[in-house]
C-alpha cells in the first residue's frame, strides 16, 4: 500500500510532466497544495467519478485556478473520464485540461477559475445554494441536501478586493460547511510577498465571524487531517485552514522561489524532482498501486446509492417536493410556463401602464415569481431603487438588525457588493437547484465586470438588473450616469443586453433571460417614466426577436429610425412630426436581433433603406453596423450632467426637433 506521501508525489510528477510539454504553466500551486489535496480528496471529499454531476456531491473549487494541474492530476487519479492523455494535452487547443480550469471541459470542474478571488466568491455562492436548497426542501429525518463545499485558495485570491466582499458576506451567513484552504507559502509572481501583504489573514478572517485554524504544516497529512476535521465541526462558520507549504514542493533547486509559480521546471530540474522524490517511474507513468490508492470509483458509487435510498424514502414521503427538487436541480422550467408567460404579457400590454421600467420591472417579477419559487433574489444595498423586492419575497438576512437568518427564504440584502454579489450568483447557478438575480445601478456593474464577463465565458444563467440606466436618472450626475456601459456589455460575448421602453418589453425581457439556458442576461432599466407603447400581437410577439417595427409607414419608408429603452417614444414622437415617411424600429436586445435569420432581419430593416437614423443615450459607436456609415447617430459622446432628466436630455440633443432635423439629414 503506498504511503501518504507516494500518493501525493504522484500530483507533483504529473504536474511537472504536463507542464512541461508546452514549456508553460504553473507549477509552484499543485506542487505545493499536493498534500493537502491527497488527504481532502481520500479521507473527506464525497463524490463520484462516475457521475460528476450527482446533486449530493461536495464541491471542489481551485481558486488559484493557475494551478489546474493539481485538480487535472486530481481528477484523473480519482478516476474521472480525464485520461493520461488528456493531461499530455495540457494547454493545448480544444483540450479537457486548459491552462485554467474552464467549466465544461474536463468532468468535476465546478467553475472557471483564474482571475483571482473569483473561485473563493463563487464558493461562497455554492455554500449558500447548498443552505438555501437544504432550508427549501430538507425534511425531519430526510437531508437529502447535505454536502460541503472546498476551497483551494492562495495570497493572489486574498489581495483581491472581491474575497473580502464574499468571505464578510460568508461569515454573516454563518456557512458552516465551507471549507478553505489557504496556501500560505509567502510567494507571489513578484517574489516574497512581505512587501506587499502583510495582512494579519487569521485576525482578518476571526474578525469576519469565520472559524480559523492557523499555522497548519500544509506537508504534514495528520495535521491537515486533525484541522480539516476541526473545521468540519465547527457548523455555524466557515472555515479558514491556514496550511504554511513550500511552493514547487519536490523541486530541489527552484522550491521556495517566486519562478517555479509560473515557470515549467525544465528537463534538468524535472530529473532531479524525480530523484529527490524517490519517483523512479518516467513521465506519464502511474503504478498500478498508487492508482489504487486514490481510485474513488466505488466509493463514490457506494454514496450516491446510499443518497439514492435516501431520496427514494423522501420521494414516498413528500412526492410534490421530490419532483419539485428533480425539476429545479435539472434547470427544467415549470409545467404551463410557457402559458403563464403569455398570460402575464398580455394582461401588461392591457393595463398599458407609463412608468420608470424600473417599477414595471418589479411588475414582472410579481407576475412570474409565483410560478418560479426557484427565484433567489437580491441588491447591492438598493432594494427600494432597483425594485427587487417581490410580492414572494422572503427575506433570508432581514433588515432589523437581527442576525438572524432565515435559508427557506428567498431575497438577499447583499449589501454594497456589486462584484460580489455577482461572482456569489454564479455560484449559486453553478450549484444548481436556484435562479439567482442581483441588483444595481447601471453605473455600478463596472465594478462587477469580471464577473460578468465569468458568467458569459461558462454560459451560466445568471441575471444582471441594472436600472438607472443613462443621463435620465438626474441630479446625482456624471458619477451615476451610465454612458459606456450598455455599449460594452453589449459586447461580451454570450451576454443577452436588454434595455427595454416600458412594460411589456421589461416583461418579455423578463422571460427572455428566464428561458436562457446557455448564457447570463443584463435587464437594463430606468428610472424615469416612460411612456406605454401600443402594438398588435404581432409586434408583442415579435419583442422576443430583439428587435421589431413599432411604427411603420404605408410603402417603403424613407427612412428607418431605430432607438431603445427610453428614446423610443421619442423616436415615435419624431415619426410623427416628420414629413418624411418613418419606420421606427424598436430594439431593445441587439443580440437577439442578431439572432434572428436573414429573412427577418431584412424584413425590419430592409437593405434597400439606407437612411438611418439611431438613438439612444449611450455611446453611439455599436450603432454604425445598423445605420451604415453615412447614418447619423443621437448618442451620448461626453460624461453626463448634473441637473433634472428633461433637462439634461434636451441639453444633450435627444429632442424631437434633434431627431428630426437627422432624418432630414438622412433623407
């Protein structure tokens, strides 16, 4: 039986060999956590190779996602559909085993990992879908929701300003079954971070109400051993190991330093790992019997079929809520959605309602809340501003001033934490079983880009409400007025952007990212008035295509004039003021438009009708592939004002005599 420590060499040779093929990659991380992941991954880690999506299955995140040959290595050793020569293909085009761990390619990678801090705030969002789900649907006597969460995570993960939004926010929910650990091997790409980090980590972690076991030898398994189940029991935190390592573990002339973090060993130092490893066995080579050691294969069955019992007894017991978890855990919508939803628009466009699509916002979530209890809701600390806040709401962290929290809820006051909140929600999708939407101003999703930009790279459903969405919120100015952003958002691909012109848009808006599966919606909103828009069902169905004809002329049209969220009444207005004949096209969803075949594209915008005219109060320059070049654009082109809306939209030009006068132009 090979011991502990041929084990974990068996990590550090296959990192080594791998990283060393395309002569890049990042040694130091897998090197030195080897340790500490051999015992994590045999004697606590509950899961299947066999079925790496099994619900009751505890959840493994490398949040130095630099080091992905330590979970590949993992993976493969554990018996995961990822094979030796997957791992000779590290960094390789179209491989399972990418530089970092890329959702979707290779089996039991839970999330996309890489920019750092990002893999820990993800984490938290599993832990807290593991305690909601379990909250929802846990009975007496059936925890058929009960798994943990690990964390692999470095210095870089602890410097960026995104861990301490998600690890306070953690420590307020008390989510006693995340599990960290933290490589503290002192080294960064830039050397020894002394310099530059000298945070006291466990005072700061104590301090966020978070169980912290300090000075752990990240190379002894007992140790390891003793504080992981020390974490495990403390369950109203969660935990932080802190595991002093070696980077590049192994390594005789480069452990310790800054350049075996992102530099492959080299044939020479490969050879003299081997030999201070007691590893005589050449690269890509694993005995039989150190297989063996880490095979999880029939363990991992042994649990599944063990939680399928367990499952199978809840079924009996409570049928409604067991196919109510299957429905929800798949990411199926409900029976009769599709019904409800066309219900729920059609009585909106009856009502007709003029008001901020802020406000018609929260008009849609109580219309289609009912239907979907799978929603978690939640802001950035403006609940009363972005209208979150649901008739089926149900506070998780209540606003009283007790800490108390109740999981069967719905609704998270995440406090002012845009990025973490967003990369928490990511989470919460990747987990399963939960539809996560987070709140802010529009402004306010620069600093939650990058999660953005996550949610779009792994096609996750995460859904972005941003209202205040341009110069029309105000008096509170440049600082607050959105002018590049949805221009920007627009361009990240996967991303569906709407910005809508009153309520039946926002509700078709609403369904719309709902129904996508296979990417990240941003709703965009306002906070001013606007007015309600007449159409055909025809138009209504055609809303979901991104983009439609509003108003239309009898024959061809002179000129098209194309505007969304709230320059598209003034559009209309300056159709009807013009003595030209004007087709208006609303188009709140570019990339839906985008979407659409050849034929409905020419239908809307007929190529024969090359005078154009786009307005919207954002950056004009996505508008020329619409309008052509000799098109004209009513754009923003500077920074915003301070001063009430109407006043600031005449200043910037979005008139009706502006508008005319560029049809006229066109024309």
């Amino acid at each position: 039986m090979p011991t502990r420590n041929e084990l974990a060499n068996a990590i550090r040779a296959l990192t080594m060999d791998a990283v060393q093929i395309p002569n890049s990659g990042h040694p130091g991380a897998p090197m030195g956590m080897a340790d500490i992941a051999e015992v994590l991954y045999n004697d606590f880690m509950k899961h299947n190779p066999t079925n790496p999506k099994w619900a009751d299955r505890d959840r493994f995140v490398m949040s130095n996602g630099h080091g992905s040959m330590l979970p590949y290595s993992v993976l493969h050793l554990t018996g995961y559909d990822l094979s030796i020569d997957d791992l000779k293909g590290f960094r390789a085009l179209h491989s399972k085993t990418p530089g970092h761990p890329e959702y979707g390619y290779a089996p039991g990678i839970e999330t996309t990992t890489g920019p750092l801090g990002q893999g820990i705030s993800n984490a938290v969002g599993m832990a807290l879908a593991e305690k909601v789900m379990a909250a929802q649907f846990n009975k007496d006597g059936h925890e058929i929701v009960d798994h943990k969460t690990y964390v692999f995570l470095g210095d870089g993960c602890l410097m960026e300003g995104i861990s301490h939004e998600a690890c306070s926010l953690a420590g307020s929910f008390g989510l006693g079954k995340l599990i960290c650990f933290y490589d503290d091997n002192n080294i960064s790409i830039d050397g020894n971070v002394d310099g530059w980090f000298g945070d006291d980590t466990p005072g700061r972690f104590e301090a966020y109400g978070w169980h912290v076991v300090a000075d752990v030898d990240g190379h002894d398994p007992d140790a390891i051993k003793k504080a992981t189940e020390e974490a495990i029991a403390a369950t109203d935190k969660p935990s932080l190991i802190c595991c002093k390592t070696v980077i590049g573990k192994g390594a005789p002339n480069k452990e310790g330093g800054h350049h075996v973090h992102g530099e492959a060993l080299g044939e020479d130092e490969i050879a003299a790992t081997r030999e201070a490893l007691n590893w005589n066995h050449a690269p890509f080579e694993i005995p039989d019997e150190i297989y063996a050691g880490w095979d999880a294969k029939e363990a991992g069955k042994a649990a599944e079929a063990s939680w399928n019992e367990k499952f199978s007894s809840y079924k009996t017991a409570f049928p409604e809520e067991a196919a109510e978890f299957e429905r929800r855990m798949a990411g199926e919508l409900p029976t009769g959605w599709a019904e409800h939803a066309d219900k729920f628009i059609a009585e909106v466009n009856k009502e007709a309602p003029t008001q901020a699509t802020r406000i018609s916002s929260k008009m849609s979530l109580n219309g289609y809340c009912s239907k979907l209890p799978e929603l978690l809701g939640g802001s950035a600390d403006l609940t009363p501003s972005n209208n979150t806040f649901s008739d089926c709401s149900v506070k998780i962290n209540d606003n009283n001033g007790s800490k108390e929290m109740n999981f069967a809820g719905n609704y998270i006051s995440y406090g002012v934490r845009e990025f973490g909140m967003s990369a928490i929600m990511n989470g919460v999708v990747l987990h399963g079983g939960l539809l996560p939407y987070g709140a802010t101003f529009l402004m306010f999703s620069e600093y939650a880009r990058n999660a953005l930009r996550m949610a779009a790279l792994m096609k996750i459903q995460s859904i972005f409400v941003y209202t205040h969405d341009s110069i029309g919120l105000g008096e509170d100015g440049p600082t607050h007025q959105a002018v590049e952003q949805i221009p920007t958002l627009r361009m990240i691909p996967n991303m569906s952007v709407w910005r809508t012109c009153d309520a039946v848009e926002t509700a078709v808006s609403w369904r719309a990212a709902i129904e996508k599966k296979d990417g990240p919606s941003c709703l965009i909103f306002s906070r001013q008035n606007l007015a309600h828009q007449n159409r055909t069902a025809e138009q209504i169905a055609n809303i979901a295509r991104g983009g439609y004809i509003l108003v239309d002329t009898d024959g061809t049209p002179d000129v098209i004039v194309i505007a969304t969220g709230s320059e598209v009444d003034l559009a209309v207005k300056a159709a009807e003021a013009s003595d030209k004949k004007v087709r208006v096209v609303s188009m709140p969803s570019t990339d839906a438009f985008d979407a659409q075949d050849d034929a409905y594209k020419e239908s809307v915008l007929p190529a024969s009708v090359t005078a154009r005219v786009a307005v919207e109060a954002a950056i004009p320059d996505g508008w020329y592939k619409y309008v052509g070049m000799k098109g004209k654009i009513i754009g923003m082109t500077t920074f915003g004002e301070s001063a009430p809306a109407p006043v600031l939209f005449e200043h910037f030009g979005f008139t009706v005599d502006n508008v005319v006068n560029a049809i006229n132009e066109v024309a």
